[in-house]
C-alpha cells in the first residue's frame, strides 16, 4: 500500500508560491520603445473596458491587487494589463534615474500602444496620482478611474511639511532618504532633482479636469498616505459621480482578504455601469 503523502500548511504555501513565481516569469512581454527603455508588462485579451493596474511607488506589477483583478477580468472574459514603471520590477532603467514625468509617460505608452478602447485604471498609492494624469491627457480612452490609497501630491506635500533646516540640508546633499517598511534598507532613496520636477505635476491645488466615474478606496489606518487626501482628490475632481469608500481597519496596501475583495467588487460595479451606458 502506497504511503498517503501529507504537506505541511506551510509546504503548500512553499508550493503555491513557486507555481504563482513560474507563472508570473513566464507571463511576462515588453514594451519596445526606442528612445526609451522598455516596459515589462502582462496583457489578457477581452472585451471592453478594459481594466489596467497602476503600481505603487517603487512597486510592480505582481502584488495580490494586480493578480487578484487579473484573475476577476480573466472569469469574466474582460482585457487587463499589468505593467511595471520604468526601472522598477522587470521593466529596463534604473530607478534612481526616473522621474514621476517619466513614470507618466509610461502609463500614456500602455494606454496608446497595448489597449484599445475604453480602459478603467485601477491607481495604488502613486499610481492613483499618475491614473488621474492619464484620464486628464486620455479623457476619450479613460472611462472610470479607481483609486487605492490614492497619492496625489504626496511626494511633494511630504517633503514641504519638513523643516525648512532639513529641506535646505536635502537640497545641499542632492539626496533624500525617508523611511519605509516595505524594504531591507528600512528607506528610499530620492534624488532632490525628482522631488522639484514632481512639483511640475502636483493637482491639488487647483480644480482637476476628470469627468469620468471615480471610485477611491483609503483605509484609516493607513499610517503612510492619510485617507484625508482621498477626500481632497474627490473634492478637487470636476466628475460628479464620485465615491470615497474608507475602510475603518484598513492599512496602506489594502492587502487583506476582505479589502481585495472590495476592490474587485467595485471594478466589477463599474464594468456593470459603463456596459449600461454604452
């Protein structure tokens, strides 16, 4: 008799993550630009709209939001891109050589080169800050916007709640360093050069020409992006069909089980609306 093979909880986790690594190496397909490095992305064919996931700061484009939307788009026969910016994940370039500028121009290469019709962006953290970009300079392709812990302005608005001392040292020293727990280092690095080229790009303070429906998600517990600023980008939008959506334990990934599950629940809420009008 054949012994009966048991695996341990964390044996089929082990297990699970090298299929999950495999199938997202695999997967993978790039962007060629000529003037500019290429974009590493993953693209699902399907109908419209369209849904395309917007990393965060320093992210990319296998975190549980990105594959877990993939994976609702797939059931449902709908196209999805995941992509990474410019010098992060699998994409060319170097990280400390980019720019929000140029991490904006990505998202426009993705939109005009791998999508056709109308898309809904799906933002987290910074990529809530580039999708409002997008739907400004593509409002005929940019049907609905969804924001995660949305981060407009903040690379800005936190350095200029520093010191004045400790903003002029940055400035002398060309660098700065500000704490994160979502590296070993315990930090990220920032030329001064980015920050003062992302003030180029900063909409809060004036009224954003978006018209589109926007959903924006914040938990309250975010301790690294105030969900107040959420309520700033809905008041600053001109669309009226707006929804803030606070999650009262959320923190800044929104990674929970129940926090992905209202984030595929409101992209599928806003398939279901732009079908009805369309």
């Amino acid at each position: 008799m054949m012994p009966k093979l048991c695996l341990s909880a964390w044996q089929l986790r082990s297990h699970w993550c090298l299929d999950r690594v495999r199938r997202l190496k695999s997967s993978i397909s790039f962007l060629t630009r000529p003037d500019q490095p290429n974009l590493a992305y993953h693209k699902l064919k399907g109908r419209n709209p369209g849904v395309i996931f917007l990393p965060g700061f320093n992210s990319n484009m296998n975190g549980q939001k990105a594959t877990a939307l993939e994976d609702f788009c797939n059931s449902l026969g709908h196209a999805f891109v995941r992509f990474d910016y410019t010098g992060c994940g699998s994409s060319d370039g170097k990280f400390e050589e980019c720019t929000f500028g140029k991490w904006r121009k990505d998202v426009l290469c993705i939109l005009d080169e791998l999508t056709d019709g109308p898309q809904i962006l799906v933002g987290s953290s910074m990529g809530g800050w580039l999708m409002l970009h997008a739907a400004i300079a593509r409002p005929d392709k940019v049907a609905a916007l969804v924001g995660v812990a949305a981060a407009a302005d903040y690379l800005v608005t936190t350095f200029k709640k520093l010191p004045i001392e400790t903003q002029n040292e940055i400035e002398e020293k060309g660098e700065w360093r500000f704490p994160t727990r979502y590296n070993e280092e315990g930090y990220y690095s920032l030329k001064y050069d980015v920050i003062r080229e992302a003030e180029n790009h900063c909409l809060l303070n004036s009224p954003i020409p978006v018209t589109c429906p926007i959903r924006l998600i914040h938990g309250m517990k975010d301790s690294d992006v105030p969900w107040q600023i959420s309520m700033q980008v809905a008041d600053r939008v001109l669309s009226k069909d707006v929804d803030v959506i606070l999650r009262k334990t959320g923190q800044h990934r929104m990674s929970e089980k129940e926090d992905i599950k209202l984030l595929v629940n409101t992209v599928d809420d806003l398939i279901d609306k732009l079908a009805t009008f369309s």
